[in-house]
C-alpha cells in the first residue's frame, strides 16, 4: 500500500468556486480516499485497528505513531493551493521528450489530436507505468480532402467511401476515442463519413468544413470544432453550434503565431522557454516555421486576431462546452509551459473569470472525454491526479505557473524533480529522443 497525507492544504475542489482551507488529503494507491481535517489521526486510527482480546471483542488501540508506518508519507502544504491536474485539450504529443515537460507544468493527461498506432502504444505503456508523461486520450489520424494550400501535406487524404471505411476501422482498432477531420473533404464524403461515424458511435472532431454548411455538421453531431479560427464568420452560426450542443477548443495561443510570425516579424528564440526543447527541434521549428511564413504570404492568408477572438468570445456567449488545449507542438507552442498562456488568454482576451478558464482545464475536458467520474475534479473516490501551487489561481490565473507539486495515480513528483523536467529535455541529443513519424 502506498499511502500520502498532504496537510493543510487550500482546495480548489473545482465543484464550485469555494475553496477549501486548511484541509488534509489522504491518498492511498493512486486515489484520493479522504477529505477533510486531522487525517493523520484518522489514518493512524484506521491504521491500527482494534488489538482483540480474547473473547475476541475490540479492547485497545495501538498508539499513532506506531500505526504510521513507513509506507505513508506525510506532506505539509500549509499556504500552498491544490487543484485538479491540468488536461491540455488540444495537442500533439508526437515525442518523447515532451512527457516530462508535461508534467513539470501540472499537466496529468493530455487531448492528443493526431494519433497513430504509436500513440496507441505510448497511451498504454503510461497507464502501466512504463513510460513518464501525461495519461493519452487520442484521436485517430487527420482525415482531410485534397488541399494544396498545406505545405507538406502529411494528412491521411479521403478520396473515397472505401477511405471512410479504413479511417473508421484503423481509429476504431486502435481504441482512440475520437476520428479527426480537416476542412477539404468533398461535401458527399463528408456527408457519409459523418453518416457512419455515428453509426459506429465514433464522435467526429477537427476543423469544420471549407465545402459544407456548418450547421449540416451541427446537425450531424460534429463533436468539437478545433481552434477559433475554424468558426464561421456570421455570429448566428456561431449560436448555432454551441446551442446545438457542440465542443469547443479556442487555442487562442497558437491563433496568434500566424500574424506574430508571419507578418508581425516575431522570433521563435524570443521565447521563454525556447532554449528548454531539443535544440534538434529548435531546429525544426524554424524550418517549418519559414515553410509557414513563405506559404501563407505567397497566398495573402492575413486573418485580423481581433475578428478570431471575437468568433470565439461569441461561442462563449451561448456555451460553456468549451476547452483549453495548446496545440503544442507547433512551432512557438512549448510544451506544458504553453498552457499557462492559454489560459491567461482566456481570461485578459474571451472574457472569461479564473475559475471559468480553470474549468476549461480540468472538468470540462474530463466530462468531454468521458472521465469525469475518475478526473478534473478534487474528490473523494477520484484519481490523485492534482498539482500543488504556490498561489491562488483564483486571485490570478498566473499562478498556474507556479508548480510546486504534482500527484499523478501513484507517482508524486516533488519540487526538485518538476525543476529538473522543465529543463532536462534542451539537453537532449536528436538520438536520444524518439519522434512518432508517420
């Protein structure tokens, strides 16, 4: 038995806005057993047990400290905040390195948007803790038309009813949870895609539609429209959607890179936390990143930020179905690091409170995702999945930055270890990293 008591503790349990002061949690084989206050005395009691006389009744017990053996560990957060582990709900955990990255940021569990038979490995390989990184819950690959304005086209290309049928069976085999679209599909196909993804109980996610009406998807079960831009432009549409019951995931963050790099003349090394990815990857980021920039200037692509954040504050306005996910790793998104500024951007740019931009990453994509009797929320019963921070997230979504602590099941990685994660990976030789290609 593996057990932890953190100590005076302020809980954001995430049910509601109020938090919990001064609170003990008690956390036994990766789940959390108690709530409440003294539980090292309720461990300790629970611990010994009554010593049986010898007509067999309880007549004793053994003293505290006895009880408490070894095999708990007692930790005091006295001032510190707990919450829920983060779930990035729009990424693409495509190497290995990023895993610890993750963590050391407090994010548990990751919306994986690309995956392959790898993922499906890497998924599996986490939950029987043989790999160190967030838990995967994946969509298949992107199923997407032909479409020359994508440099590089790596997409899995739908050109017949026989390519819907491969795309159900190889996500459906491979147990991801959702089939991902791009726009460029033709109309028909798309209409028997989405015919046979319900038939198949197969929620569809992505990118809309460039060649179908928006509603024709609302109306098909579309499941959740990836990033603001992939809104339509007319604000009765938008309604549409969200009162229709649709998902949504802004990745405000990553929205930007278009105008800052491509015409705003930003600098990938300018960031942060540039220097702590692979300077392999630093690398690749800037080669992709001039294949970005040459592409989208050669077509004129030059979306006004304002008018995409204003599609996403009108979601909002009819819908709180909505996520924080990152779309790390794309060139200027670092991973785990990238998901403090998404939800910063929640708050300073849709609008949102801190608590409802904490929801975005935590119990809504848990509810999304099917989880939310096991994640996204602090209580009694649920997976220890939570991250211990050093200020109230509350006063200032900020101080999501300040990680101090992450549980995750049975594994507790302290403050010297999540320094040593956020960093390690811009260290790292290129064949000492292992890429999911496809």
């Amino acid at each position: 038995m593996k057990q932890y008591i953190l100590t005076h503790g302020n809980l954001l349990t995430m049910r509601d806005r109020t938090i919990k002061y001064d609170t003990d949690i008690l956390i036994r084989d990766g789940k959390i057993q108690k709530i409440g206050r003294n539980l090292t005395a309720f461990a300790a009691q629970e611990a010994a047990g009554p010593v049986n006389g010898l007509n067999g009744e309880a007549d004793d017990w053994r003293c505290e400290t006895d009880a408490l053996n070894g095999e708990t560990k007692i930790l005091d957060i006295s001032g510190r905040y707990v919450i829920p582990g983060l779930i990035d709900s729009h990424c693409h955990y495509d190497a290995d390195y990023m895993g610890k990255m993750f963590l050391a940021c407090g994010v548990t569990s990751v919306r994986n948007m690309r995956g392959y038979k790898r993922h499906a490995e890497y998924a599996a390989e986490t939950l029987a803790g043989k790999r160190t990184g967030p838990y995967i819950y994946s969509s298949g690959p992107i199923y997407d038309g032909e479409d020359p304005s994508i440099p590089d086209n790596s997409n899995e290309i739908i050109r017949t009813e026989a390519d819907v049928e491969q795309a159900i069976e190889y996500t459906i085999r491979n147990e991801f949870l959702w089939l991902k679209t791009y726009p460029s599909i033709e109309p028909e196909l798309y209409r028997y895609l989405l015919k046979r993804a319900r038939q198949q109980g197969l929620p569809v996610c992505g990118h809309m539609s460039k060649k179908l009406d928006d509603k024709v998807l609302a109306d098909a079960g579309y499941y959740c429209c990836e990033h603001s831009s992939s809104l339509p432009s007319h604000k009765a549409d938008i309604r549409y959607l969200a009162e229709a019951g649709m998902w949504f995931t802004p990745t405000q963050a990553v929205c930007e890179t278009l105008p800052d790099y491509v015409w705003n003349g930003k600098m990938l090394s300018e960031l942060e936390h540039f220097k702590d990815i692979p300077e392999c990857e630093r690398e690749s980021w800037e080669n992709r990143n001039r294949k970005i920039i040459e592409s989208y200037r050669s077509q004129g692509v030059r979306p006004d930020i304002r008018v995409v954040i204003g599609r996403g504050r009108t979601f909002l306005e009819y819908s709180d179905r909505f996520m924080a996910g990152t779309d790390c790793a794309y060139p200027g998104i670092i991973p785990g690091f990238s998901m403090a500024d998404e939800l910063e951007k929640l708050v300073e740019l849709y609008g949102c409170t801190a608590f409802e931009a904490l929801k975005a990453a935590t119990v809504n994509p848990a509810v999304h995702i099917g989880l939310e009797e096991k994640k996204g929320s602090i209580r009694e019963g649920m997976d220890a999945d939570f991250v211990v921070l050093d200020g109230n997230p509350l006063a200032d979504i900020g101080n999501v930055r300040k990680v101090r602590m992450v549980f995750q099941g049975t594994n507790l990685y302290d403050e010297e270890t999540i320094r040593a994660y956020g960093s390690e990976a811009g260290f790292l030789k290129k064949e000492e990293i292992e890429f999911i290609h496809w």
